[in-house]
C-alpha cells in the first residue's frame, strides 16, 4: 500500500509543470495568496463593523430576542 507507483498525483503532476520547480515562483505564489487571503479577511471585518452598526451586537441583539418573546407570552 506505500507503493509510491500507485499514488495518483493531482491534476497529472505539479512536479511536471517547470514553473512550479523555481523557488521564487513558488514564494510568489504564495506571497499573492497571502495578499489575497488578507483581502478577503478585510472585506469581512468590513462587513462585520457594517453590521454590528447597523443591527448591534450580540449581546444587545440578545436582549432585545428575549424582551420580543416576553412580550409575545
């Protein structure tokens, strides 16, 4: 089972591929995708702060959850 002939590597081979064999062009792609995952990651908290301000938090928006089925008892 630790045949290394049976192992089916992901879309026919990275390893083949002669840009994937420099290191440079390795830690670029890795520096984008750190650029990219941070984007992402600021967009969020963006909506997030849009949220929190517009709705509150979770604490108040818990208070006012339990005031709501008071009223409806």
């Amino acid at each position: 089972m630790n045949d290394r002939s049976t192992i089916i590597e992901p879309h026919g081979g990275y390893r083949s591929l002669k840009a994937y064999q420099t290191a440079e062009v390795a830690a670029n792609t890795l520096i984008c995708l750190v650029h990219q995952a941070n984007y992402l990651l600021d967009q969020l908290l963006r909506q997030l702060d849009q949220q929190f301000l517009e709705k509150g938090g979770f604490t108040e928006r818990l208070y006012h959850s339990r005031k709501k089925a008071r009223r409806n008892f």
